[in-house]
C-alpha cells in the first residue's frame, strides 16, 4: 500500500508539474479504469499536449522509450525495494496506419479527444484529472463500466485490424473485470481472429501469462476457446469454437490451485502432446529457458507417478526432487479431482516429502567420474551407466558409504 501511495503521489505531481508548464495533462487508460473500480493500478500512465522533447525539459531524469510515438518514461523516487518509480508519459496521438497489425506506421500529434479515439476499448479509452479531480471521458468508458460491458471504440473491425493482439486482451479484460463482450466487438473478434498469428509470438505469449496465472483463468481460456483465438494460437490442441469439445480440459484447470504458475496452466493445456511437442510449442511462442523446461517437465512427468508404492525407491526419489514437484503434484490433483478419482497418490508424495529430508531425497553422490577414471575406465556409455547403477543403488538404500560405492563401481566395470 505504501508503495501505491507513494506511485499516487508522485503520478499526480507529474501532471501537476506539466500543467504548471502550460500543457494539458491527465492520468489515461487502465489506471482510470482501476481507480473507477476501486483497484489499485499496476501503474499510472499521462497522456498530455506536451511532446516529448517538451518532457524531457521538465523532468531531467527520463529515459526515451518510445519517443518514435511520443513516450517517454519519467524516473521517479525510489520505492521501499530500492527501485525507482516509472511512470510513461506519451502525447496525445493519432495513429496513421497499422501495415503490420502491430504498431502504428506513424503518429501525428493531437487533441485529448482524438488520442482517446484511437484506444481499444472505452473502459480503456477514459482520462481523468487529478489535479481537478474529474473524469475527462470522450468514449462513454463509464457508462459501459457501469453496465458490465466490453466494447471496442468506433469500428472494432478497425481497432483489431490496428492491432490484432487487442482480440486476445479482451478475452483476458471481460472475465478479469466480470464483463460482458458486446455482441459487435464479438463478432469482430470472430471475424478477424485468424489474423492472430500476425501478432509476435512474444506478445502472445506476454498475454497468455495475464489469462493463465489470474484466478479467473477458466473463464478466460473458454473466451479464449469461444472466439476462435484458441484454435488459432495452439492448433495442435484446439481445432474449433465448441468450447465443450474441451470441458476435459476446462475441468483440469478448474482444479488447479488458486495461485499457479504459468508453465502449471499451460502444462494442463498441452499434456495431451508429447513432452517434446509440448516444448516445440512453447519455443514457438519464444517463451524463457525456465518456462520451457517446467512445462516440458509437467508434461513429461504427468502420469509417473499414479502408484508411487510400486516404483523402486531411486525412481521416486528421482521425480520428488525435481524443481516442478510441487506443480506436478497440483497437475497430478487436478487430474485426478477433474475425472472425479481420489488424490491418494499424491497424498504418499506428499508424506513422503515430509518424512525424507533433503540428504535422504538427493544424497551426495557416493562415486564419481573421477573414481572410475582411476579404475581405468574411459568416459562413455559404460562409463555412464556405470555411475547411473552406482545411483540407483545408493537411492535404493542398498549402498550406504562411499567404500561400498567404490567396491560396487570395481565390480561392475568387470561384469559390464
């Protein structure tokens, strides 16, 4: 909360200090939106008549962000994190021309009212004077706010013919805010989701992350579903609108915990494929080296672990002790609770994480390369498998201490 205020105040001083300078100033887009509902914005954004040269002689601490397009980020005081507050301020545009469906070809300096025009949707369309403390609303974003409603500003054909990804952020807005997609801007979105893929992978991808991780991710994969974007976006999942030829899937993640992660949600999207599609898809969409591994992972891992008594002490110590257990085990719930079967199984995971501590989980190895290079053996696959059998072991219990280890490699290199 204290860092909220001190974003408030400083978000408010910035337009106090442009209007000191002669410019128009206003708080535009989502923070409106969050302060009219009562939420804290995740960051204030000013729209002004100042240009960005103009910026950056009043506030000497700025960096160039987007000065191509007017915006410029104004670097505040520090938060109790160290890092300093950012607050973008972009003059009031016009967009001419969207070749790429992407970013606009070029800008032309405008009114208050023309830069609100050219927005996505009129709960996003609305400025707000703090200095005045009013609502500057050309776009009736409160009347639609009011009435629960997600509309497109103007032609929405046009709007995602700007910028295609604003179809996928309005299934990410309508169950984010409880709203209701007006049939118009639906359509459009209908007609012009095939032009989806025109967006870069990493866009997607950054929008996916927003429907995933909230706790209204249900609602929104089956908008998602519903308005031909999924189809569109994993093809090798999704192959129509009917959003209950995937109720299998909704019912998953319906499951999952409230809070969970991005590689958890889309783990349950795609463990129909093979862990090597799943990780194909996810470097399609140019996603970290974290997150393709967690999801391969998930994917990989999901049904290992249904009789977890039955399997060899090395092998479940091998799963328990990957870094994705705790998703594998909300995977493995969710499965279970959306098929309507009990959880037993991750229940003895869960007491086994409990009574093994880590020395007992994953162990220091008791022999090494080096040890069997001093027996005379060169590296390679029996090299290899040498150590792997020497683990095996030591997991299993059977060995116990490093002589016995040693004794156990001796031998084998003689039997293999």
């Amino acid at each position: 909360m204290m860092n909220h205020q001190l974003e408030k105040a400083f978000a408010r001083d910035v337009v106090q200090r442009l209007v000191d300078a002669g410019f128009e100033a206003l708080w535009a887009g989502g923070c409106v939106r969050d302060e009219l509902l009562g939420l804290i914005p995740a960051d204030y954004d000013i729209a002004t008549s100042a240009r960005p040269e103009q910026v950056r002689k009043i506030f000497p601490r700025t960096v160039a962000v987007g000065a191509s397009f007017g915006v410029i980020e104004v670097i505040g005081p520090p938060l109790a994190n160290g890092k300093p507050i950012m607050i973008q301020v972009a003059t009031f545009r016009a967009d001419l021309g969207y070749t790429d469906g992407r970013r606009p070809d070029a800008v032309r300096y405008c009114s208050a009212q023309e830069d609100a025009l050219r927005r996505d949707f009129t709960i996003n369309g609305m400025f707000f004077d703090p200095i005045a403390n009013k609502l500057v609303d050309y776009v009736e974003g409160q009347k639609d706010l009011n009435s629960k409603i997600l509309r497109a500003i103007g032609d929405a054909n046009v709007r995602f013919e700007e910028d295609r990804l604003r179809m996928l952020r309005a299934a990410r807005l309508v169950p984010r805010f409880d709203l209701k997609l007006d049939e118009t801007t639906k359509a459009a979105i209908l007609a012009n989701a095939s032009a989806i893929g025109t967006v870069s992978p990493e866009r997607i991808a950054d929008e996916l992350r927003k429907i995933f991780q909230h706790t209204s991710r249900v609602a929104g994969i089956t908008l998602f579903i519903e308005l031909g974007l999924a189809r569109q976006v994993f093809p090798e999942v999704f192959s129509t609108e009917k959003v209950g030829m995937y109720s299998d899937i909704l019912a998953v993640i319906q499951h999952l915990p409230k809070v969970a992660s991005f590689p958890l949600v889309l783990a349950s999207v795609l463990q129909k494929l093979s862990s090597k599609q799943a990780e194909e898809t996810c470097r399609r969409f140019k996603m970290s080296n974290v997150e393709i591994d967690a999801t391969r992972t998930l994917v990989q891992f999901k049904d290992s672990l249904q009789s977890p008594d039955k399997l060899r002490l090395c092998q479940l110590k091998k799963i328990l002790v990957l870094n994705v257990i705790d998703d594998l085990l909300s995977l493995m719930s969710a499965n279970c609770l959306s098929l309507g079967h009990d959880t037993n199984a991750v229940e003895y995971c869960l007491g086994k994480l409990a009574e093994w501590p880590r020395e007992i989980l994953d162990p220091i190895p008791l022999v090494g390369g080096e040890d069997l290079k001093a027996l005379g053996l060169k590296p390679g696959p029996k090299f290899k498998l040498i150590l792997d059998l020497i683990r095996d072991e030591q997991l299993d219990g059977v060995l116990k201490i490093r002589a016995h280890g040693l004794l156990r490699a001796e031998e084998l290199s003689k039997l293999l």
